[in-house]
C-alpha cells in the first residue's frame, strides 16, 4: 500500500489585485486543489479576478475569505510560509528551505491521509509580515538572481504548485517505454542500412553513433521503436533484393 500524501491549503494573505486572485485560481484548477483561502483581501473579488481565472471562476466564488490566519489555518498539520526577500525575516526563521528541499522533506515523512499543509502567499507589495511568518513552522523561497528577487505572486504559485504537486504526476500520454532488446533491434537495423552506404559516407561509425545518442535523448515507447522498425526493415528489404 504506497504512502499517504498530504493535501496542500493554498491561503493568500492581504492580496492587493484583483488579476493575481483570478491568476491564483485558474493555478489551482491547473494542478487540481481547492479550495482557496483568502485572508483580509486588499481587492474585490469580482469581474477582473474572474476575467482571469478564466475556466476556474468557480473557486473564486467558492473562497473561503477570513478575518485572520488562525483561522484559515485551523486544522492543518503544518504552516509554511513563502518569501523572496531572505534577510527580511531573519529574526523569525533563520534557515528557509529551497522549493525543492521542502518537497524532499515532505516526500521523507509519515503522513495521514488527513492532514493539511496551508501554503501562505503574502501580499504583493510587501509580503508576508513578521508576525505572519512566526506563524509559520517553516519558510521556503524559490531561488532567484539577487538583483532581482521577488517574483509576481502568481508565478510563485505556479512554481510552488508545480514542485509540489505537478512533479507527482506521471505523464498519461507516453506509452510502455520501449526496452533495451527493442532500442538495440533498432539501431542494429539503422547499422545495416549504414553499412550499405558506407562507401557514400564520410564516417559511417559517427552516424552509428548519432543515431544511438538521439535515440538514448528520445526515449521512444513501444509503439514508437514498432513504427521505426517497419520503415527500417522495409527499406533494407528492398535493398537486399536490389542487391
């Protein structure tokens, strides 16, 4: 039986613009979480924040809008806080942990199918306060140039959402991936052909090799390596009987 994984809350603290309330729902409708909790927002949620929501206008008028942070954060298991500006709360959290490396710890503990992670966003202009991230059990930031450090509050969603979440998906369109008796059948069938122009070639052992590297990058499924093949043999056919 795999492990349980935790559910992620995603709270948007004193958000100023509508725009980044609709860009923070359709996020969410992306990566497929709800609800949406909004603490004390600074903006209406309204035409502008639908308009950019798009298809995901439905969590907007399903946002859960509080008066303070323990109250959108009753009930979760763990509190973390987002920040682009690490010498700002050195006094709260002295070591913020990397996207990447919260996801890491996150993935190395037990979990209960029931518990919560609330993910806070603070406001555009300034973050989230001091205050806020003493709230926190732990602060993560998204590495960036110093010269320029904080990212517009949606993209920051996108890139936590999708380190959190998306990364756990595994791409339904790809099929079988093909195996090292089918990879190798292939590119000893594209060695025949390049045997038999050889003498046309410059370095046949190269081609050899570019075709292995560009297949090894490809990593064709079944179907694909099926469907090479056919062209490959077909046309090794007709040149044996050429020949």
């Amino acid at each position: 039986m795999p492990p349980s994984k935790p559910s992620f809350r995603i709270i948007l603290v004193r958000t100023e613009y509508e725009m980044n309330l609709g860009s923070a729902a359709r996020l969410m409708a992306n990566f497929g979480q709800s609800p949406l909790y909004l603490v004390k927002p600074d903006c209406m949620v309204g035409f502008t924040a639908k308009m950019y929501a798009k298809h995901a206008a439905g969590l907007l008028d399903k946002a859960v809008i509080c008066n303070t942070l323990a109250e959108a954060t009753r009930g979760c298991r763990m509190v973390v806080g987002t920040t682009g500006v690490l010498r700002r709360h050195r006094d709260a959290l002295r070591h913020p942990l990397m996207v990447e490396e919260f996801r890491e710890m996150v993935a190395g503990q037990k979990w209960k199918a029931t518990d919560t992670i609330a993910i806070l966003f603070g406001a555009e202009g300034n973050g989230l306060t001091e205050d806020e991230i003493k709230h926190c059990d732990a602060l993560i930031t998204i590495p960036t140039t110093s010269r320029y450090p904080v990212i517009n509050l949606s993209h920051s969603i996108a890139v936590v959402l999708y380190a959190l979440i998306g990364q756990q998906k595994k791409l339904r369109h790809r099929g079988e991936a093909a195996d090292a008796a089918q990879a190798k059948a292939l590119a000893d069938t594209f060695d025949l052909l390049t045997d038999r122009y050889a003498s046309n070639l410059r370095d046949p052992p190269k081609v050899k090799l570019a075709f292995r590297r560009v297949l090894g990058r490809a990593v064709p499924d079944r179907v694909e390596v099926a469907a090479l093949m056919t062209v490959l043999r077909q046309a090794w056919r007709e040149l044996e009987k050429k020949k």
